[in-house]
C-alpha cells in the first residue's frame, strides 16, 4: 500500500487515512573507529522505508527518532543518550498521538537489536518493552507492538554471513549494510556491499513478516 | 563540521565547543505545505548554521509540541514535559564530551516549554551554557523587510511557504488558503487551529514565492550564527572538564 510520510499534507492524510503507523527508533553512540556514531540511524530508516512499502494496510512512516538510551557510552565522544524514563515519554507521546488521529496499530521499531537477540527481551533501548506493554494495557482500542529487526531476521542473515564463511556479528552486519547504502562512510575494515544488500532485504522481509504476523494474531485474540 | 557520519574517534578529536541542535515538528500545515514543515526547515537551518559555525551538528528533533492542531490528519507530538526532558538529556550528553555551547535552534513556534526549560538547565549544568537562538518567524531586526504579511504570521503563511519555496520547491502544493485570523496568537492556549480556520493557515501563503524565501533563509542562518558567537564570548571563564579543549 502507498505510505504516507512526513513530505505529505495533512489533507493527504485525512484522503488516505492510515491504518498503521511506523515508529522508528534509533541511537547516537560511537560505532568504533570505522563507522559513524549515526549508523544506527542511518539503518533503521531505510529498513523501515522498506517495511512500511510492504504492509497490507495503508501506513504513516515517522521520521526516525534518532537517540535512543546509550548511557553505558556516556561522556564518550559521539555520544548522545536519553535517561530511560525520558525514552518512555517520547515513545507514550508518539503512540497516544497516533492513537488520538484514529491509527490504531502503532509498530516500534526498536532500533536495530541484536542477530543474537529475541523477541521477548529488546538489545538495546530496554524501556520501550516496558512503554509498550504499558500503552497497550492503559490506552483503550490501541494496538501497539514492538520489534528489532536483527532479531527477526537472524536465521536469514546466519546464512548470508556463513556462506562467506563469516560468524554472525552486529557489527559486521551494520559495516556491510552501510557500505551497500552509503560506501564512503565506512572508514576501513572487509565489510563487502553485496552481504549488506542481502542483510537489508532479510532484514526488511523479516520484519514486515514478523509485523503482519503480529498483528493478524492479536485480531483473533 | 561535525555531523551524525562522522565517527566517535573523529568527534573526540575534533573536541567540539558548539553543537546546535534543531527542533522540528510534525503537525498539519494547511493544505499546501507537508506535515513535515518545521522539522525539514530545522534539518535546513541547522545545518547551514552548523556549517558556518563548523559546530557539531546533533540530529534535529523531529516532534515536540503540536498538540495545538488537535485532530487534523498527520500530526503527532510530545507532551511538553518530554521536550524538556529530552533537551535535558541532550544537553548532559554533549556537556560529558566537554561542549561548552548548546545553540537551540527552535524552528516549532509552539515550544513555549524552551524558555524555562533552558533557564532551568543553565542552573543546573556545570560547563555547558545553552541558548535558544532568538526565534525569527518573519523579518530580522536590523535588516529591510522581506514580507509582506510578516506580522500577521503564525502559521504556514507568507514566511514558512517562502521557505519552503526555496529549500523543497517540489512539497510545495498549489492550492493556498489565506488565514486571516483577527484574535491574538494566545488564543492557540484556549482552542486548537482547526477551530479559528478549518483550512489550518494562519497568515498569507499566497503572498509567498522562493526569492523572499530565499532572502530570509540567508538572514536567518547570519543572525543564527552571530548569536551563537556573541553567546560564546560572553560565557564566563569557567574550567572545562579535566582532558576537554576548554
């Protein structure tokens, strides 16, 4: 279905009304000396360009929330993190106001988590399993649900990284996805386009799968 | 200039004394401009402003205060308490790495939180001085009048559609309503947009074109970065942080 995104008019809105609304979260934090302490957010959105292109339902894209809670990074250079609480009021924000313009599903994208990770218990940004939860159980008629898409996707990615004969790291996967999306911005290391071309189509395919799947369980519920 | 692709070992090197950080919004802006206005023009704004300082630019916040358009189709919003939150964090963060200047750069005209938030947090912080570059919605003291209607705005007028005009000529539709409100801006306190004009404008977009725009946009990142130089200099010889640049 078309997406709506921030480029379209409040009377495009109201024309398309959007069913679900995407929510991207990301975090600044040093990524090490060869990639960009913003490579998270780079990630996330354009995996959740990727995922709200193949929702059934008509969705609205946000603009990907671009910190997140490093505070185990904090006071090193490239840093910048929320305090947990300060998250939870962003995400309750976010979602209440999409709930108030009638979407009643809302998908947190969680950053990108980990390959190693599940979906019980985010890797990183921890609180928003908590504002989650806490807006489903508080805000009548909302669906809000939340996932990481390396956590998802981490069956497809193995077999990418394997068959070049590579162990499964998060940070391998985000150097290669980011020398497929933007080359020069990966400083140094063996990080190969191509890998990272198949991760983000994994990584996209598996989260929107992951989402739909979601939320056709909850309608039986 | 310093920006979310530069590493962490390139920002502690380069030990930033300026970072700048935008806030935009995503609220309805009439039928003509796209629900994401203010934040596209904080992305514009903050950047030049950036450069020109060669400053740290942080990623501008995308949403803050937009409560005011009540029910219209793609707005969203923080609470105002969660603004000053995050701006709180922010400012933490960027003072541990030995930043002595956070330049606000408000591009939302309902933050009204970001007064008393940034006096609170002048009180309350060690070595960083934050300020909120003075708010231009229109014309610039000092400088010949760019619009016509200045005065009048408020809302995706003569100004914000001149600005977008310039930076993002392709979001900008044809189909411009005027909103000639005659009560005063504090009525934004009592009642939401939609209800002083269902078209949601308050101001002149048909008075706007890319040239006034254009003009404005130049003027404004100037007075921008002047501020954020005279700020600098007046903030007292205090210690930096043990291993910072201060």
């Amino acid at each position: 279905m078309p997406t709506l995104t921030i480029e379209n008019t409040a009377w495009e809105f109201a024309a398309g009304r959007p069913e679900v609304a995407l929510v991207p979260l990301a975090s600044l934090e040093p990524h090490g000396p060869h990639l960009p302490a913003g490579t998270d957010i780079l990630l996330i959105s354009a995996i959740a360009r990727g995922v709200a292109g193949r929702l059934i339902k008509p969705a609205f894209l946000l603009p990907t929330w671009p910190v997140g809670t490093s505070g185990e990074h904090l006071g090193r250079p490239g840093c910048v993190s929320l305090e947990y609480d300060t998250l939870w009021a962003v995400v309750g924000d976010l979602v209440r106001s999409l709930h108030a313009h009638g979407i009643r599903d809302v998908v947190v994208l969680n950053n990108l988590g980990s390959p190693m990770g599940n979906t019980v218990r985010p890797s990183g940004n921890p609180i928003v399993k908590t504002a989650v939860r806490q807006l489903n159980y508080e805000t009548t008629g909302l669906r809000a649900i939340w996932v990481q898409p390396f956590a998802v996707s981490r069956t497809a990615l193995t077999e990418i990284f394997a068959s070049a004969g590579r162990d499964l790291d998060a940070s391998d996967v985000k150097a290669s996805i980011l020398r497929h999306l933007a080359p020069d911005l990966v400083r140094t290391g063996v990080a190969d386009a191509e890998r990272g071309r198949l991760s983000l189509e994994v990584a996209v395919a598996a989260t929107a799968d992951y989402v739909e799947r979601t939320l056709a369980a909850l309608n039986e519920i | 200039m310093l920006d979310d692709t530069a590493t962490g070992p390139e920002i502690g090197a380069a030990a930033p004394e300026v970072a700048v950080l935008g806030i935009g919004a995503i609220e309805q802006h009439g039928r003509h401009l796209p629900v994401g206005t203010d934040f596209l023009l904080a992305i514009e704004l903050s950047r030049h402003v950036a450069t020109e300082l060669d400053a740290w630019l942080l990623p501008p916040i995308p949403v803050s205060m937009s409560e005011c358009h009540g029910p219209m189709g793609g707005t969203v919003w923080l609470k105002p308490a969660t603004l000053a939150a995050v701006l709180r964090d922010i400012a933490r963060s960027v003072e541990a790495q030995g930043v002595r200047l956070l330049l606000v750069l408000n591009c939302h005209g309902g933050n009204f939180i970001l007064e008393p938030a940034i006096e609170q947090l002048n009180r309350e912080l060690r070595w960083l001085r934050v300020v909120l570059a003075p708010e231009v919605l229109a014309d610039l003291p000092g400088e010949p009048p760019i619009f016509e209607t200045g005065a009048l705005e408020v809302h995706a007028g003569e100004a914000e559609t001149s600005a977008m005009l310039h930076y993002y000529p392709d979001l900008v539709r044809e189909e411009r309503h005027d909103g000639p409100i005659t009560v005063g801006r504090e009525f934004l306190d009592y009642t939401t947009l939609d209800r002083l004009n269902p078209e949601g404008t308050w101001g002149f977009p048909s008075r706007a074109d890319a040239a006034k725009g254009e003009r404005a946009a130049r003027a404004r990142v100037r007075a921008c970065a002047a501020y954020a130089r005279r700020a600098l200099e007046a903030i007292p010889l205090v210690p930096g942080p043990a291993g910072s640049s201060a």
